[in-house]
C-alpha cells in the first residue's frame, strides 16, 4: 500500500470519505508555488481528527494525505465543473478559494502532468475507495460518507456564512431520501443551522459513486469550521490560519457527528 493512503477497514455497512485532510506536497511540485502555507490553505483541517472515534463505530475510513492542492481527488477527472457558471476550484487547482495564485507564472502543471498525477494519486485513491464498498456491498447495501470542512466565510465561493451542516445527494440522486433525511435530523438536533443541497450538493465522490438502486448510497457532509475551531470571520494568514485542534472546542461536534454516524449505519442496516 502506498504511504500517502490510509486505508481502515471496518464491518459496519459504512465508508467514510476523507479526500481533503491531506498535507503532503511532494518537494519538487512545492518548491514551484508561490508560498507553503498558500498550497495549505484550504485544507479540510482536522477532520480526519473529527472522525477517528468511527473506527470505533465499525466503519471504515478512506483517507488520502496528499494535498488537494496537488490533486484534488473530490473533481471530476474529465475536468468538468461540478458546478456550471459558479467559482470552484479544479483537478489540480491553480488557485486558492481566495483565488490566490498557487504557482509561479508559468509553473502551473500542464495536461501531461495533471494525467501523471491522477495515475500516481487519484486512481489509487479511488480503486481503494470502490474496493471497499465492493468489499462491504457483498452483505448488502452500503453508505459512503464523504467528510468536508470549509471555512465559514469565503466570499469568492458563497455569500455571507455557510450554514453548519451542509449535506449533499445531488438533488436527491445519490441516495434514498430516508437517508439523507435521517441524517437531516440527527444534524438538526444539535440546534445549528442546516442545509440539504444548498451551495454544496456533493462532490465527484458523491456523485460518482451513489447508485442506490445498486446499492450504494452515497452523502456528502461539508461542515463550516466554526463548529469545531476558531474560525476567523475575516480574512485569513499564517498568523490565525490554521486554527489549531483543540479537543474540549471539538468534543460537541464529535458527539453530533457519532449521532450522523449512527443514523447512517442504521439506514444502511434497515436495508439489509
């Protein structure tokens, strides 16, 4: 197994998703950008930290530790926009969120690269992935959870600030409405704010791999940072950014997200 991916396999019908968690530049891609900590920026922090306690739980986890801004393994290969007419970022972002410039003018990768890239990371990461709903979809059907974070304020990507939880199934084509609704619920217990397919209705993940007439049943979970550490409300440098994981700040939504959990595996149990 290659060193970047972190593979736990679990029995409970869940698979959890960790695409964006991942910091690791290769030296010679880095030394082409314009700054470390830019090629960092919009990493999905700490949520792989957020999740740990599912192993417990039975599920498995999926996690790549290479950085998005290498190769982002939540976009469309083709290259595609998931989101026609709106601002996003692509396979191998050239900018950040912000739209800073993440190469130095005329370093950005060209086509033969960004097709050497998806060989060396986004193939494996994906074959992992669909090895493992295989693996579990043998019993029956399975969830596949795709876990995000971003940052609440980004005013390039959305106006004003993102709701708490914000769930994806691509206007209901990625999974049966009792799930997404069931994990609807679970999130609207913790009092905060909730949308379902608002700016975010899941990514290539999501979208790829949820065919729940087939027995997969795929969701996207994109959380604003502020539930779980400090999260600036302006703009963001190395001198607040990353904010740093605090587990007594984390704990309530560690709680919150095992109660998602739990609605997930029940789901995919009830259809059993």
């Amino acid at each position: 197994m290659q060193d970047w991916l972190t593979i736990h396999e679990g029995s409970a019908p869940l698979v959890i998703g960790l695409p964006h968690t991942g910091t690791d530049i290769p030296p010679a891609i880095e030394a082409r950008m314009t700054s470390s900590w830019l090629a960092r920026k919009d990493a999905d922090w700490w949520v792989d930290r957020l999740y740990d306690s599912a192993i417990d739980m039975g599920a498995t986890l999926v996690r790549t530790g290479v950085s998005r801004s290498v190769i982002d393994v939540n976009r469309d290969p083709s290259g595609v926009s998931l989101y026609p007419g709106m601002t996003t970022t692509g396979l191998c972002p050239t900018e950040t969120f912000d739209g800073e410039p993440l190469y130095r003018a005329g370093q950005e990768p060209d086509a033969a690269e960004i097709a050497e890239r998806r060989t060396v990371w986004f193939d494996p990461y994906h074959a992992a992935l669909q090895g493992q709903l295989d693996r579990l979809r043998s019993a029956g059907p399975v969830v596949l959870y795709d876990a995000h974070s971003i940052r609440s304020v980004v005013p390039r990507l959305f106006e004003g600030e993102l709701p708490q939880f914000n769930i994806g199934d691509n206007d209901g084509a990625t999974c049966a409405s009792e799930l997404t609704q069931a994990v609807e619920k679970a999130c609207a217990i913790s009092g905060d704010s909730v949308v379902v397919n608002g700016r975010f209705k899941g990514g290539w993940t999501t979208r790829h791999y949820g065919q729940p007439d087939a027995g997969v049943h795929a969701i996207q979970m994109g959380l604003a940072d502020r539930g779980y550490i400090l999260d600036p409300a302006g703009p963001v440098s190395p001198d607040n950014w990353p904010s740093p994981y605090e587990p007594d700040r984390a704990e309530p939504m560690r709680g919150h997200l095992r109660r998602v959990l739990t609605a997930c595996i029940a789901f995919a149990e009830s259809q059993r």
